[in-house]
C-alpha cells in the first residue's frame, strides 16, 4: 500500500484499494450494499428468491418443477 490508499477487511479478507480509485470504488460498494438491503427486506417479506430472481421459467424449461 502507498500513502492514501485505503485499506478494508472483514472476516472474508481484506483488500487495498488505490487512492485515486477510492471514491468510486465507495459509491459502487455503497450502491451494492442498497441492493443487497433490498433483496433482504423483499425475503423477509416473503418474497421467494425464486420469483425474486426470476427462475420459475428457467427451471420449467429445464424440465424442473417447483411444488408450492
């Protein structure tokens, strides 16, 4: 790491992210962790991630069916 970079780790791992691409960098991870909160309300609501993600049909096409 140089001077300015930005270094973040959780249990997963770590990374360290150049300075000049820092601020991107956080937009994009703030922008998926919105996403993410999103899909988690929706299951928690009820929302299967079947329909959620759309694999009814592909999984008909498959020649697969989900039984409610």
């Amino acid at each position: 790491m140089s001077p300015g970079d930005v270094g973040v780790a959780d249990y997963d791992g770590g990374v360290a992210v150049p300075a000049a691409a820092a601020a991107a960098v956080l937009d994009k991870a703030s922008a998926r962790e919105a996403l993410e909160a999103e899909k988690r309300a929706k299951l928690a609501s009820g929302v299967l991630g079947l329909d959620m993600y759309n694999m009814r049909e592909p999984l008909k096409q498959a020649g697969l069916r989900y039984i409610d």
